[in-house]
C-alpha cells in the first residue's frame, strides 16, 4: 500500500531491493490513494481482504487534509484491524550529522494506538462548541504495557519507561500510570520508571540515551516519536510497525506523507526499506533482514548518495541503486 505523496517512489524503493536481495516475498499491490479509500468502497475492501489473508502489510502514509469532516484513512485502519501497538525504533546512524552524532541514541517507542484523544472521539455539542473525548481503559493500558515489557524481554533490552500527564489528567492517564506499575512488578529483571510527558520532551533533547523502551498513550506517542526522530535525522529515516493480535501492518514511522515533494525523485526512501526489513524480521527472515539493513547502513555512512532531508543532494533513484550495489557486493 504505497499510499499518498512520495508513497510511489519509496514503495518502488523496496521492491526493487527485494528483488535485489532475493528476498521470498512476493507482493499484492494497490496504488490507491486515501480519497479512493472510503470505508464502504471496493478498494478498500479489497485491502482488508487481503490483510485478513495474509496478516501482513506494508504501508506508506495516506494524506488526512486539514479540518472538519476529513477522516484519516491511517487510524480507520488502525482501527479496523485492531492494531493496537505502534512501535517505533530510533537510532542515529554514523553519517548523518545531528546534535546527537557522537551518542549513542538507540530507543524503542511502543505507542497505544487504539484510544486515547488521538482516536477521533469529537462531536459539536452546540453551535460553536466542540468537545474531544479521552477514552482510557484498563485493558488497553495493560495490553500495550505488557507488549512494551515482552519487547523489552525479547531485545535483551534494560527499562520500560512510561509517558504520561497523570499530574493533571489523573482519570485517565492515572489509570494508565496505575497499570503501569502493576505490569512492571511482573517484570522485575526490568527497571521501570515513568515520566511526565512535558519533561520527556525535554529529557529527549537533552539526553536522550537515557532512554530505551518508552510506552505511551496515542497522542504522547507521537508527540515522542517525532521529537526523538528530529535528533537523528527526521522522518526519512524512522521505520516503524503496527502490531495487532492477527495482522501487523510496516510503515515509516513517522507517518509524513511528503506531499510537497512528491514525484520529483527527492524522497528518502531509508523509512520505508527499514520498515520491510523490520517485517522480514517479524517474518524472521533474519538473513534477508540484516542484509538490506546492513547496506543500508554502509550507504548511509558513505555518504555519497544522502538525499537532502539528511544533507546529501543525491535523489530516491541513486540512494537506491547504491543500496542494491552493496547488496551485491556483499554477497
């Protein structure tokens, strides 16, 4: 699903590394944009059938225009297939120069996707007046917060730490909080803090490798995500997932669109070629996984074909085919 914008182009991108690679997939496309997309319409349909056959997806990002009436095609199918995790990594790589470069930065953002102010909950409640509904439930709480303590199990990672406005929003984000720490008893191998998100925003500017697997509710989430992803080189680079119980569906992760610089071979397509190598390590297709992600990595590093996000002046198409000449050389 290359989606709206650079979606093409960057979709394009992973396909022909694939290929390159000799990677065992094979893929259903739809060159759909997220006006064609309507909850009831065939195209959409079709992509849901899909999904519910393969349990797998990867996805660029559809555009939501600004203001009223305009409902985002991204969260709808979040919200369809009950994706409930978005998990993000980021870390700097050797050859993008930021504040950060001579840290190590190197964290996991596992975001909540399914409740909170960010789901869409609004409606007029008199001629002028609009009001946004928070929803926070037990149940979703402890099921992001456990996957967030199971990932960090499972990467041999060493704190959890939970973002959140529990000072103020003491309903809803005190019951995330409570739930929190009733999870992290579970875990004690673990060390678990929390965190308010004013100060998180900071601490992330500030020392970020203080962080390593951070849980959060939606709107934080991105709110983290896009902070963190600005001191490593912004939204070209950050892939990311989102994991439900039967389907899980790859997509950068920072979820920009980049319609401004669309079809003109502009785009960093580095989001998009992590976000398939971060399926293929879901699939555990280890093998394929580490070599696209290592010539990625040497590509970068090289700095010979950066796009401009990133501070080259190369192109989507060059970026590319040095990619696919690493992967060739280091068969």
């Amino acid at each position: 699903m290359p989606g709206d914008g650079i979606g093409q182009e960057i979709a394009d991108s992973v396909v022909g590394i694939f290929q390159a690679a000799e990677a065992p997939i094979e893929f259903e496309r739809f060159d759909y944009k997220g006006t064609d997309i309507a909850d009831d319409s065939p195209k959409y349909k079709e992509i849901l059938s899909s999904l519910a056959r393969t349990g797998l997806g990867l996805k660029g990002s559809y555009h939501t225009p600004l203001g009223a009436g305009s409902v985002s095609r991204n969260v709808q199918l979040r919200k369809d297939l009950d994706l409930f995790a978005n998990v993000v990594p980021i870390k700097n790589y050797r050859g993008i120069n930021t504040r950060h470069s001579n840290t190590k930065v190197d964290m996991v953002i596992v975001r909540e996707n399914m409740q909170g102010e960010y789901s869409g909950h609004e409606q007029e409640v008199d001629p002028g007046v609009v009001q946004s509904l928070k929803i926070v439930s037990e149940y979703s709480s402890r099921r992001i917060v456990e996957y967030a303590f199971q990932l960090a199990l499972n990467e041999g990672r060493k704190r959890v730490t939970a973002v959140h406005k529990a000072n103020i929003q003491k309903a809803t984000d005190g019951l995330f909080l409570r739930t929190f720490r009733s999870v992290a008893e579970k875990y004690p191998s673990i060390e678990s803090k929390d965190m308010i998100i004013d100060n998180c925003c900071m601490q992330l500017v500030m020392h970020p490798s203080q962080f390593d697997v951070m849980v959060t509710s939606n709107l934080y989430g991105n709110i983290c995500a896009n902070v963190a992803g600005g001191l490593v080189g912004g939204p070209g680079i950050i892939p990311g997932a989102n994991i439900g119980s039967g389907v899980a569906i790859f997509e950068p992760g920072l979820r920009h669109s980049a319609q401004d610089i669309a079809g003109q071979n502009k785009a960093n397509p580095t989001a998009m070629i992590l976000s398939g190598v971060e399926m293929l390590k879901y699939l555990e297709m280890d093998q394929y996984a580490t070599a696209i992600e290592t010539a990625v990595q040497e590509t970068v590093a090289e700095g010979k074909f950066l796009t401009r996000d990133v501070g080259g002046s190369s192109t989507t198409k060059k970026f590319t085919e040095a990619v696919i000449s690493k992967l060739t050389k280091n068969e």
